[in-house]
C-alpha cells in the first residue's frame, strides 16, 4: 500500500514530478508539498474580459473569440519564428502572432474556433495584430505563479489542485492570540484562497500572513538564541580601575567619548557570568581595533587565550603587528597564523590569523575571548565553528558595515550592539566630489598636485581584467585595473604606480603593499581589495572610477581608506550613469555624515539584501516578508517577545517550526 502524502512529503511523491520537475521546483524553493502550497501566485490574471474584435483597444488585454480563417509561418530577418493566424469573429478579424513556438503549427487548422488570451499592438508592418499570451478554453482568473525555465504554468497549476485536500491540515502557525490582535487571517483559508480565488485581495492576504510569520519566527529565533547564549557559563572578568586605566594608556592616545561609553559596556559584559554576545559596529576610522585591544588584554591579563579573527591574510597581518606592540608594553605576547605564516603559538596571549583558525587540525586552547574583525566577511557556519568548540568564550564583533538601528533592536535582536561613530579630534573631515568624465582634466590636476606635495592615494576599479563583454551604445566596457595602469601612468608621469588584486600571488600582494605603506609607492591602483586591510595615513585621496558599480556601504568602506591622518582629504566618485538613481545613490553619499545614514539610505532604496555584507549577518532570504516595512518588524518583534515572556512551551506547533527553521539555516546566528 503507497504511503499517504502528507504537507511533509517530498514533492516527488506527487503524480508527475520526475527529477526535471523536482529540479526546476527546487529553483523555486519548492521540495515538499508544504513548499508547494506556500509558492503563492505573484499576481493574478483576469481572462474573463470577452471582447470583440472591433472593441479592442491598444495594449488593453482581452479575451477573443472567433474562427481561425488563415494559418502562415515564417522567419523574422533575426531568425525568430513568426506564427500568424487570421482570426475572424462577427465584429471583423484580426492577425493573432505568436514568437517560436513550432508546435503550434500542428496545432493551428483552418476553420478551427478557438480563444485567445492578449492584446493588441500597434505594429504597422504586421497590421497592428493580437499578440497571443494563451490559448484559452474558458474565462477565467487565472494564478500566476513565479517561472523559471521549462517550468510551465500549467504544471503549477496541475500540482497544487492534486493536493488541494492537504490544505485541510494547515494549521496556524502564529498563536490565535496574536492572529485575533493583529487581525490576520486563517492561514488554511488564506492559502486556498490565493490559489483558487485569486485576486489582489487574496494575494495581498496571503502576502502579508506568510510576511509576517517569516518576520514573527526570525525575533522568536533572535530571542532563543540571546536566551540560550545567556544559559552559558563564562569567566567573569572584573578589572579594577588602576587596571584599567593602564590598560587604556597601553593604546597609546586618549579614547574618544563614544570609545569610553563602547568600552564601559564591552567591560560590564566581560563581568557578567554568561558570555559576551556583542557587536560593535566602528565607523569608519573610528578606532573600534582600539575598544578590541583593550578587551583582549583585559582578559589575556586573567590567564584565558584571545583569539582574533581576520578576513584577510594583509589585515591579519597589520594587525598582528599592532597587536604585537601593544602586548609588549602589558608582557603579554602575541602569535600569528595564516596561510603563509605560522608562529608557534601554544603560549602566546593573543593568537591573530586568518580562516586558518578555523581548521579542526588548529588547537587554540582555554579561549576566553573571540574577537571577529570585518564580521560581515564570515559567514555563520564559520562564527558558529568558533563558539561551538568554545562556548564559554566571550564574543566581540568589529564591523564597519552598520546595521540599521530598527533591525539591530529587532531581528538582529539576540545581539547586543554598540555604535562607535565619533572619530578621533586628529582626524580631518573627508571631501566627497562626484564627477563625471568631462571633468577629469580638473581632477587629475588636483591629484598631481597632492602628488607634488608627496601625499599618496589609491585609484580603484570594479574589474581586474576587461570581461571582453561587447559594447553597446548604451553600455561601454567597464573600466579594469590592468588595462587602466597605462593611462594612469601617462596622466601621472612623475608618480610611482603599484598594481594591486586579488589574483596577485600573496608575496607580491605583501609587496606592493609594504612598498604602499613604506612610501615607496605613490598611487596604489587596485580593485575593492583595499576595501579592508591598509592604513596608510600618508593617503589623503581616492579617486573610485566607475563609483555607481559598487553599493553604497562599499563606497563608504573604500572611502575611508584616506582620512586617517592629520591632513585633510578628498574622495573622487566618478559617476558613468548619469541616470537620476545613479546619481541621487552618489550624492546621498556624498552627503551622508556616517555609515548608518547611508545604511539607512539602502535599506529604503535598495533592500537590506543590498547592504554590502548583510547576507552573512545570519539573515536568510526571505520569500514574502518585507524587510523595508519597519512598522511590520516592530509588530513582530512585540509578538514574539510577549510569547516569550509568556513562555514557548505553551506553543508546541510553534516550538517545532523554530527547529525547523534551525536546522534549515534560519536561525539568528
């Protein structure tokens, strides 16, 4: 006896889903029946407008009856197919087009009646026709759902009416209590509905119900998970205040007010009986190594091993030697493991180094601190690997790409975040300018002059090598590091120019960068790779070509490579599309005061999505929640936090779909 399908059953028990099928319905997220029927439609059809052929209006869609009069075929000067059928009712007749689809010419006879679903056109040369959208055999609205190649609507459709009796046993996932407060509706009733009565009140229903489950379990997870960390145990690290103040001194410059308020939280943490669950977000030159240091010898001084986790083998390495001399002056000793160096490292205080940390061959030994530089360049699996196999270590995360405040206190919820944006008082403002091509002559004049004066700066582009792409009227080749190095050194003769990418071997990115950093290079042109890793404060200027290929928190990144000095400084933002979104991204930059703005700026424009780093904050990509509509978070979050505190073991349906969505990936690292 076959086994019953149920809303768990792999899609492949249904009737007509062989491994095509089931591979083109995983593209669309769909490998169960539950999937299925969660695959809402993304808009409805209406093919119950019956029109006649002398009613039809241009670009109107309708419905057409009639007599096919004439069948002919033939092929377009570009090689596509045309398929013409002459169709005739009582009003007048009318040729109905279809584009390369052969098998319609075995399909089309004279004298044959038949409807057809699309709209006229205005196209001359063809007198005007029918475009067909579908050949129809009853009016109807019809569901839409979301396509991918050789995937048929049809099919779809097929699939979901096969196990449409299944809806019966769709329960609510949201507790009533919150469905009866915020007025949603039944989640059984919404489904069937947006298939089988769709129209845009059904879809917009449904929309907004599987919205905000997505957003009501992510807080729930995000609560969880800030429950569960704070059910471990971890040393409590209490420095007294002569302690302390040597540790700060160590630095070697006074702390800024916004350092001393992240710091006072870092070390209230740091007492605490649980671990540290912290992220720090430092804008960009705003010292948050600095508040990192201090953390870490506070806990090297208590006996416990620091680890420090960098992206890159060039940042692991500044950093290395920034943390070296730091532990000198406190007798602390610092260790660094990459690819290319490994120091013996079983008694060092501070252990700093790359993805090499995270190899199971690596002892670490009694970690106390974990501090993650550029967290956004890690993934979750790679964060968790770390606190898997040190759980009672404390946890700091150092970002300079910003989490927007409202999803900071809410998704991102089961992490305590500080916002570090005040820069140290040595440091000058940055000058942005965007310019376009014709204003070139007028900044590489100002460049040349920074040159004279022996000020470096950096020349970014978005390609290593041209991608050979064709040109178009509208789109020209975009510009490339390697191709781009001739004209850099015609327009800049005097200066000394290094080539830097990511393709170079690591000894020769070791190179130019010591060369950069020694002042034996004056221009460093290179693509996003500086993005992190160089602190130069001789570099007072960046010219980023091509500045509306990159996302805005990049920009922000890249730009603050210079800055870092007492000089002031320019950033040069060379604008290729002179569309007014390009242009409006560039100027709110320009104007931005920090990151959070221009993190705020993305979220509104372009979706957190967007936000350079953001898909490996622990977010997954949600299929019906709107990230933008932050008065939707907030309900969500109130929900899920008032189910908390009523307490989840009430809530068995809802305890099981958080596990589900752990061991899916959902779950807020």
């Amino acid at each position: 006896m076959p086994e019953p399908i149920t809303l768990s059953s792999s899609i492949t028990k249904l009737y007509g889903v062989g491994e095509q099928v089931q591979t083109k319905l995983s593209k669309l997220g769909v490998k169960t029946v539950r999937d299925l029927l969660e695959l809402l439609p993304h808009r409805a059809e209406d093919r119950t407008n019956l029109c006649l052929i002398k009613d039809l209006k241009i670009q109107d869609e309708a419905v057409i009856h009639g007599t096919i009069t004439r069948v002919s075929a033939r092929m377009s000067k570009r090689g596509v197919l045309v398929i013409e059928a002459r169709v005739k009712d009582n009003s007048g007749s009318i040729n109905a087009v279809w584009f390369n689809q052969r098998y319609l010419l075995k399909n089309l006879e004279e004298g044959q009646s038949i409807s057809l679903y699309g709209a006229k056109r205005i196209v001359p040369t063809m007198g005007n026709p029918f475009f067909v959208k579908k050949i129809i055999s009853n009016l109807e609205i019809a569901p839409i759902y979301p396509g991918t190649s050789g995937l048929n609507q049809a099919t779809i459709s097929r699939l979901i009416s096969q196990v449409r009796p299944l809806l019966t046993s769709i329960k609510d996932i949201i507790p009533p209590k919150v469905v009866t407060e915020l007025g949603l509706p039944s989640r059984r009733l919404a489904l069937e509905a947006a298939h089988f009565s769709p129209n845009e009140k059904t879809l917009e229903q449904a929309r907004k119900l599987l919205g905000f489950e997505e957003l009501f379990i992510l807080c729930l997870q995000a609560l969880v998970a800030k429950e569960s960390r704070q059910e471990d145990r971890a040393m409590s690290i209490k420095p007294e205040g002569k302690e302390i103040a040597r540790i700060k001194s160590s630095v070697g410059f006074d702390l800024t007010a916004s350092q001393e308020e992240v710091l006072s939280e870092v070390i209230s943490d740091l007492s605490e009986s649980y671990p540290m669950n912290r992220l720090l977000y430092g804008e960009v030159g705003s010292g948050k190594t600095a508040v990192g240091l201090i953390a870490a010898a506070m806990v090297a001084r208590r006996g416990k091993k620091v680890v420090w986790l960098s992206p890159t083998t060039a940042l692991a390495n500044q950093q290395a030697r920034l943390t070296g001399e730091y532990c000198n002056k406190l007798q602390l000793t610092c260790s660094l493991l990459t690819g290319h160096h490994k120091d013996p490292h079983e008694k060092a205080s501070v252990i700093v180094g790359t993805h090499v940390l995270l190899q199971e061959k690596v002892t670490l030994g009694d970690v106390g601190l974990v501090v993650i530089d550029e967290q956004h360049r890690f993934g979750v699996d790679q964060r968790n690997f770390l606190l898997k196999n040190h759980p009672h270590a404390h946890l700091l995360m150092l970002s300079a790409t910003p989490i927007p405040r409202t999803l900071a206190h809410t998704l991102f919820g089961h992490l305590d975040v500080s916002y570090l944006t005040e820069k140290p008082s040595h440091q000058k403002p940055i000058e942005t300018y965007v310019f376009e091509d014709d204003e070139r002559e007028k900044v590489e004049a100002h460049i040349n002059k920074r040159l004279e004066s022996k000020q470096q700066g950096y020349i970014i582009c978005p390609l290593i090598n041209p991608t050979g792409n064709t040109t178009t009227l509208f789109q020209s080749e975009r510009k490339a590091v390697t191709t781009e190095l001739k004209r850099v050194e015609e327009a800049h003769p005097t200066a000394k120019v290094g080539l830097l990418h990511g393709r170079l071997k690591q000894e020769d990115k070791e190179a130019v960068m010591q060369g950069f950093m020694e002042g034996e290079i004056d221009i460093l042109l290179s693509t996003s790779v500086v993005e992190v890793g160089i602190d130069n404060k001789n570099a007072t200027w960046i010219l980023i070509e091509e500045a509306d290929c990159f996302g805005l928190s990049q920009l922000h990144q890249l730009r603050g490579r210079v800055g870092r000095g007492e000089r002031p400084s320019v950033c040069f933002l060379q604008n290729s599309q002179t569309t007014e979104h390009a242009t409006e991204r560039l100027k709110a930059l320009r104007n931005a005061k920090d990151g959070l703005e221009i993190a705020e700026f993305d979220l509104k424009f372009r979706g957190p999505g967007n936000i350079a780093g953001y898909e490996q904050s622990g977010l997954p990509n949600l299929r019906y929640a709107d990230l933008n509509d932050l008065g939707e978070i907030k309900k969500a979050y109130t929900a899920a936090k008032e189910i908390m505190d009523e307490g989840l073991s009430k809530y068995p349906l809802l305890t099981k779909q958080l596990k589900n969505g752990q061991e899916n990936g959902l779950a807020a690292a």
